[in-house]
C-alpha cells in the first residue's frame, strides 16, 4: 500500500512537471483598431495599435506593434515591424478573415513572428466581435478595441524549423 502510494505521488509530480514545461500563449494585453471618416480633408489613415508579449521569456519585453493603411490599399499580408525591444524582434501582419465579412477593423486575423538569435516562432489569433467592441459613428469614423474580459488575448505559437 505504501508503494502504491509512491508511484502513484511520484506520477502526479511528473503530470505536473509537465504542465509546467508546456509553453505559455504569447499575450496581447491591448489592441485597438481605427478607421476615419473619409471625408475629404481628414486623415486617409486606418491604424490598429497592439502590444503582445511573450510570458515564456522575461529577457524579451513586451513590444507595440502599430500598422497603417488606407481603403484603397488593403493592409492584408503586409509585414510591420514591431518596436525594437530587448532579447528578440517582433513582427506581425494582418490577414483576410475567412467569414464573409472581412474587415481589417473588425474582422480579421493576425499573424505574429518573434525572431530570437537563432530560433524563428509563429502564431495566428482571430479577431471579431467575439472578442471586439466599438462603434461606427454618424460621422463615419469606427473604432473597437479587445474586450475587457478578453484581456490577456492568447495566441497559440509554434516554432519554425529553419
């Protein structure tokens, strides 16, 4: 009986030391996107702001990561540089949603990439009012932001082998 005890103590420590080996979710702890009006004398920007980090690595901070476009040239599969931090460097691109209703405001996904020394890792997230709030004025500009409740955001990482 003592034995069984043992090996059954001795089991429990090795699932645990497991789960504590198992990677973490990078995290988004903010993200915003804007679109203007498009009236003519006002900005022809959209932008969408995001800070992700990753909560496996203290050396690397979390980063801001900002992208913008304009309606007549869509920020699908373009690469944005992230601000430059200590222990790796971000990137990230925005990708067409696969709903019917893509919009780079409020319906679309996002690719990260997180370079360190030698090692390349990659994770995606979908972002739609499942996990987005704002609002569009009578004006015309529209603006929504990750949920309270959704915040940290995760995303699900792999690492490319080279």
């Amino acid at each position: 009986m003592y034995l069984y005890s043992i090996i059954v103590s001795l089991l429990g420590l090795t699932h645990l030391a497991d789960a504590a080996r198992r990677p973490k979710p990078w995290e988004i702890t903010r993200l915003t996107t804007f679109s203007p009006t498009g009236r003519p004398g006002d900005s022809p920007w959209s932008v969408i702001n995001i800070t992700i980090s990753d909560p496996n690595d203290s050396t690397v901070s979390p980063t801001i990561c900002v992208g913008k476009w304009t309606w007549e040239e869509l920020p699908y599969g373009k690469v944005n540089a992230c601000s430059e931090v200590p222990g790796g460097q971000w990137a990230f691109s925005m990708l067409e949603s696969d709903s019917e209703n893509p919009s780079p405001t409020v319906n679309f996904r996002l690719r990260f990439e997180l370079r360190k020394t030698d090692r390349r890792y990659m994770g995606t997230a979908k972002f739609d009012w499942d996990n987005l709030s704002g609002l569009c004025s009578a004006s015309g500009f529209c603006s929504f932001g990750l949920k309270e409740e959704k915040t940290p955001f995760p995303v699900s990482w792999y690492r490319v082998h080279n």
